[in-house]
C-alpha cells in the first residue's frame, strides 16, 4: 500500500533563487537518537493498482535494508523496471548512491540529522554537468517545520505559515515557475498524525488556495489503524472517492488487502488485491 509521505513540508531561508545563493549542505557532527517505533512504516515489498482514467495499472516496490540504512530500491509498473536506486555508500551521517530511470541517471547525496536515517537535512542530486537538483530541510525535534526545493539552482517549491497543534500540522506549498520565478499555485495542505513518529498518518488534505490554479483538484484520505497496523484508506478527489483499501490480512509482517479504484463518477472500475511486506528491524 502507499503511504502518505510527509516530504513536502520544511523551510530554510535564503534570499535568491539564483544559484550562486543557494546553500550547501552541512551534515551534524553528532547524530541525534529518537526513541521512536516504526514498525510497519517501512516496507520489503509492496504491489498496488493505479487507475489513469483509461486503464488500470500494476505498480511493484522494491526494498533492502541493513539495519536502518536503505540498500537497495526498485519501482516496476505493469513488470517494467522503472526506477532504481543503488550503489549505497554510507559514512556518518552522509550517504552517496545511484538513481536510474528510464532516460537519465543521477549520482546522490543524502544528508540525515539522526542515526536511524529517518529524518534527512539536505539531499542532491548531480551528472557530469553538476548538480541538478536540492533539496533543504528544517526541524523542530522530529517535527519538519520547512523545505525548499531546487532546480538546477532555481527554487520551484517551498514551504510557509507551518503551524503544529500536538499531532496536527498544517502548511502551504508555494511552486514556482523554473524559468521565470513567477509564481504559478499554491495550496494548503494538513496532516493529522497517529502518534509523536509523525509517520502514521490519519487524515491528510491538500487543496488549491491561489486563484490561478486552474482545475485545481482537493484531495483528502483517511487511514485507520489496529494499533499500530494499517487496516484501511479511503482517498478522495472533490468529495469523489477514488481508491479505497479494506480487508486487510495479517501474516507476521505480511499483510495483503482488497484495493477498489473508482472512476471520476465515483463508478467502480477496478478490483483487486495488493500486499504490503513490513519491514521490522
């Protein structure tokens, strides 16, 4: 099953988008420690459906770990490798590694602030032209309180006005145009979280705030949990719902479950069956 990723909220402050202003990365010195559960949060193995609005689509993930370090990750659709990460070089706190696709590929850079890998400070990513992507993170504790992207040293998305509520976060997403600057949309986005990991998430709810978002689309999901098992998500689209997950089945850290799509009418289109292999270390 998918998870949410809670990967577009954070901030660091800079005052250009040219790229001779944009920061670098600095790892810490010292790593912290969060005391912190997250049992079925990673994943071994995952198979879901996808529905484009003309046919339905088979997606399969891929992961290796040693202890908290990713080793190893691969995206297939329909059977087709699509993406890959490897090539994985731990030091500290740092990590290099490769990212294939189908047309391009990128060396990384990955920078984290604790020793379980969970939380990254700065990413990058690079050919034998330089640096094509960035990525800066901020935190309060475990909490991320901003971000900004970077695109070929142009900043096309950030982050402001993130305000927390004991597991309540709510923020707006700024996107740029990556030619001109000029701002192209924003959107208000909310997350309700099961417990103080912010990794287990409830309620999530993204929807157009800026009146040049043309087509603008709300989208609102909700997850329950047994403990702290996923047992079930709903995802809506305009008040529509479009993909639904039920039944779960628990093996150990297997779990397979129905998967229904529904199309912009709210009409079923497609069923099936998805599983989810946790990964516990």
């Amino acid at each position: 099953m998918r998870n949410a990723l809670f990967a577009s909220l954070m901030l660091i402050v800079t005052t250009s988008c040219n790229k001779k202003d944009v920061p670098q990365g600095n790892a810490p010195e010292t790593p912290q420690h969060f005391e912190v559960d997250l049992s079925f949060t990673r994943t071994l193995e995952e198979v879901y459906f996808q529905y484009d609005g003309i046919r339905t689509q088979k997606y399969k993930k891929i992961y290796n770990y040693d202890g908290n370090k990713e080793l190893l990750y691969e995206s297939y659709r329909d059977d087709e490798l699509r993406a890959q990460r490897n090539n994985f070089v731990y030091n500290g706190l740092t990590r290099t590694y490769t990212i294939k696709n189908l047309s391009s590929e990128f060396e990384a850079y990955d920078e984290f602030i604790d020793d379980m890998y969970s939380y990254p400070k700065y990413g990058e990513t690079k050919t034998n032209n330089g640096i094509t992507s960035q990525v800066f993170y901020e935190y309060d504790g475990k909490k991320c309180v901003g971000i900004r992207r970077y695109s070929l040293g142009v900043l096309w998305q950030e982050t402001k006005d993130v305000r927390w509520d004991g597991l309540n976060c709510s923020y707006s997403t700024y996107i740029y145009d990556t030619e001109t600057g000029i701002l192209n949309s924003i959107y208000g986005q909310s997350y309700t979280y099961l417990d103080d990991t912010y990794r287990r998430i409830t309620h999530y709810i993204s929807k157009p705030i800026s009146n040049n978002v043309d087509n603008g689309i709300t989208t609102e999901t909700f997850y329950q949990y047994e403990d702290k098992k996923p047992v079930g998500k709903q995802e809506y689209w305009n008040g529509v719902l479009r993909e639904e997950y039920k039944d779960y089945v628990y093996d150990g850290n297997r779990c397979i479950f129905k998967q229904l799509l529904y199309g912009n009418n709210g009409e079923l289109v497609f069923e099936g069956e998805g599983y989810t292999i946790y990964y516990n270390p």
